[in-house]
C-alpha cells in the first residue's frame, strides 16, 4: 500500500506519473525506446516508450509469435481534473498576488477550497544558448483558494454556483514592494530541484494539487483517501499488474494523457501513439490485423459506488460497492465498450482467481461517463472491456475508494497479464 501511496503523492501531474512509471519499467529491466530513432525490437524484449512525456507505452514482447497469441493491453489515463496555470498568471487584487487559472477538466470546484496547495509541471527555458525542459514540483504548500465567510453569503450552503473566472484564482501571498514574479519563482525552483542556474522560463505547464497525501482511513481501514484516484490507481495497478506477471507472455501498458478532455491530442488515446506503436511492433499488415484481433484490452478506469446519502443516483440492482471487487461497466450506447464476450471473460478470470466482480449500468434517465475504452476499440477494433475500482467522489480534490479492491484488482489484472489468447485458462 505504501508504493502505490508514494507513486499517487509523487505523481501531481501526468508528467510526473509517467516519469515515475518510466523510472519503475527501468528499473524492472524495461528498456527505453525513443520514437524518433530506428528500433531494433528483439524476441522477448521488454521495452517501453513515451509521448509527450505524459503518455507511456510498455510492452512486453514475450516468447509466442504476436499474429497468432495476440496482446493482453491494459489501458488508463495519467491525467486528473486540475486548475492549470494561464500564461500570464499575475493577479494583484488588495495587497494579494494571485495566480489566475483555468479548470482542466470535468473538476468537482467546492473541495478546492481551503486546501493546502501546491503547484508542479514541465517549464521550459533557454539555458547557455539552448531550449530545454524540465519537471519541476514545489511539493509545498504554498497558495489556498479561501472560501467567502458564511456570514457574507448566507445562502451558500444552499447551492453555490462557481465562478471560474473570479473566484478560484489561488492566493500566493501578500505583496510589498519586491513584488515575485511567477517566471522568477519558476527559475528559482529549476536551480533548486536541477542546479540550472540562471533559466530563462519561457514556457511551462502547471497545476495547483492538494499538498494532503494519500492515507488509509475509516474505522478498519476500509478506504483510501487520495487526489487523483482516478485514474492513477488503475495507472498503479497496470504497472504492478505487468510487472508481477509471467515474463513468458506478451502484453502492453499504454497510460495516456487527456482523457479528462477528451483524448484528442498527439499523445491521447484518441490520437496515434498506440497505433503507430503496434505497426512498429508489428510491420506486416497481415500480421498486425491478426493480432489485433486475437488481443483483449481492458480499459481500467474508476467506476462510481453507490454512495449510501446519494443511492437514488443509481439502478438500485447496479449500485457497485467498494471493496467488493472489480465493476465491469456496461453501457448499450458504447460509452463503455464491454460486450458479452469480453465481460464473460473477465467474470471468468475473476471467478478463477476468487474475486468478488460487480456490475455497473448508469440509470436509464441519467447519461452516462465514458473512457477510452470505446475510443480505443474503435480505432484499433480489439475487443474491449471497461472495468475498474468503485469509488465516490470522483474528480473531487481528493477522492475515495476501497483498500481492499487494491488487492482484488491486482490479482485479476497479474492473471490477465499472464496469460495470452481471448479464453480463459479453465
Ligand atoms: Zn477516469
């Protein structure tokens, strides 16, 4: 529980994620691959690539020929709802410099307030004549966004509709006469964390998260509290997943930036980095079109519990609970791709490896979320399945979901990795 509590508080941004999932994959003996060189992919190598360096790729090549076991994939998203920093962030209001921000997102914005936050990303910068980049995180805090006093608003607790504009720029602190300017804070952090002396910043990509770690709560410590949840659990749990696996089987990890926008970008999932990284796997068109279509994707994205204050937002006969096993969502519209194939599939992997499964249909007069599961099925047409973690208080600061479907999930991904073909082994 600690590693995935180090991996969910170290990884504040999906640069951050997918840097701590590249450091994992090395040092499990994963090599790196660089898209822009020529790759020489040998026979049971394992390998893994990244894309904007908020996207990454493992795969595992294994012993059997691809065209004719097919891929085990796991696929999950590096991104989460965040207030990101504009360009020109400065705000001086009464004596407070504060940073205007825009949502990222589908953000639930009440819990952000009054939080401890803290800001990270990528900035780039000019250095002796050259551009370069870097991850940087404060991993302090240093802003909070305070609510407006009850007395001041007497109605706030009955509905409060959220100016994104004017009421979530984060104070940063008092100002004087030596007034900080965000790029300097930005070219102090580069020498503090890198030894870069003297940046220039020119550019960056920042967002405000909760400084609270992950922790373990409620009575038996049934829970676990942390941002980002979603989706870096399932992120976690693709990784642990393929690295306690059986060496000997293929399989590929793909975690993907922009999900929570939409996934149309260079490096999301509605764009080629899976694609392009088949065909270079695969050449032959032959060969890649068997493979696709011998291989099963599970897309692991978090899943929403029937929260007892809340029960009448779901099919009373699909309310998942949490810790009683992986839910497998279903949606006849394709926001989820789960068909009868590959959910009797995963009912089986999980009756093998004796962990409870649940259900999950949106009620019938509600609309329904997506992932990229549908996205990725219909571009690359491999049969799909989505599934993932009952949770509460999705895209929240800071959400909740069950300790022990930590375990389940692990257990049925490791098997999923361990084995190739679209039957279960009994
Ligand atoms: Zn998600």
């Amino acid at each position: 529980m600690q590693q995935l509590f180090n991996f969910l508080d170290r990884s504040p941004t999906p640069f951050h994620a997918t840097a701590n999932l590249a450091s994992a994959l090395q040092q499990a003996g994963y090599q790196p691959l660089n898209e822009q060189q020529a790759w020489q992919l040998q026979p049971g190598g394992k390998y893994f690539v990244t894309r904007n360096q908020s996207s990454i790729i493992a795969l595992r090549l294994g012993q059997a020929g691809l065209a004719e076991s097919g891929l085990h994939m796991l696929g999950a998203h590096t991104d989460s709802p965040c207030l990101r920093v504009k360009p020109n962030p400065e705000i001086n209001r009464h004596g407070y410099l504060q940073l205007g921000v825009e949502v990222y997102g589908g953000a639930l914005l009440a819990p952000w307030f009054d939080r401890d936050l803290s800001l990270a990303g990528r900035v780039s910068f000019r250095h002796n004549q050259q551009l370069d980049s870097r991850l940087i995180n404060f991993d302090r805090p240093l802003a909070t966004i305070p609510s407006l006093a009850i007395h001041l608003n007497r109605d706030a607790n009955k509905g409060w509709n959220i100016n994104q504009q004017t009421e979530l720029p984060p104070v940063l602190c008092q100002t004087g006469t030596d007034q900080p300017q965000l790029h300097q804070l930005l070219a102090q952090q580069l020498e503090l964390e890198h030894g870069i002396k003297d940046a220039q910043v020119l550019d960056y990509e920042l967002s405000f998260y909760d400084c609270q770690g992950a922790a373990l709560i409620g009575l038996e410590q049934e829970f676990i509290a942390s941002a980002r949840l979603d989706n870096l659990l399932s992120c976690y749990l693709g990784l642990r997943a393929l690295l306690d696996s059986d060496d000997s089987q293929p399989a590929l990890l793909i975690c993907t930036d922009h999900e929570e926008v939409g996934s149309a970008s260079a490096c999301g999932a509605v764009g080629p980095f899976l694609e392009q990284t088949l065909r270079r796997m695969l050449p032959d068109a032959e060969s890649l079109a068997r493979c696709i279509q011998h291989s099963l994707l599970v897309s692991a994205d978090n899943a929403h519990g029937i929260h007892p204050n809340y029960a009448d937002k779901h099919d009373s006969n699909h309310g998942p609970l949490l810790n009683h096993g992986p839910v497998i969502k279903i949606n006849s519209n394709q926001r989820y791709a789960t068909n009868s194939i590959s959910a009797a599939y995963f009912r089986q992997l999980c009756h093998e490896q004796q962990v409870p499964v649940q259900s999950f249909v949106t009620r019938s007069d509600m609309g329904c979320g997506s992932t990229i599961g549908p996205i990725t099925a219909s571009k690359l047409g491999v049969n799909t399945i989505d599934i993932g973690a009952a949770t509460f208080a999705m895209h929240s600061i800071r959400e909740l979901a069950g300790s022990q479907d930590v375990a389940h999930m692990l257990k049925v991904l490791t098997a999923f990795y361990s084995r190739s073909g679209s039957q279960p082994e009994k």
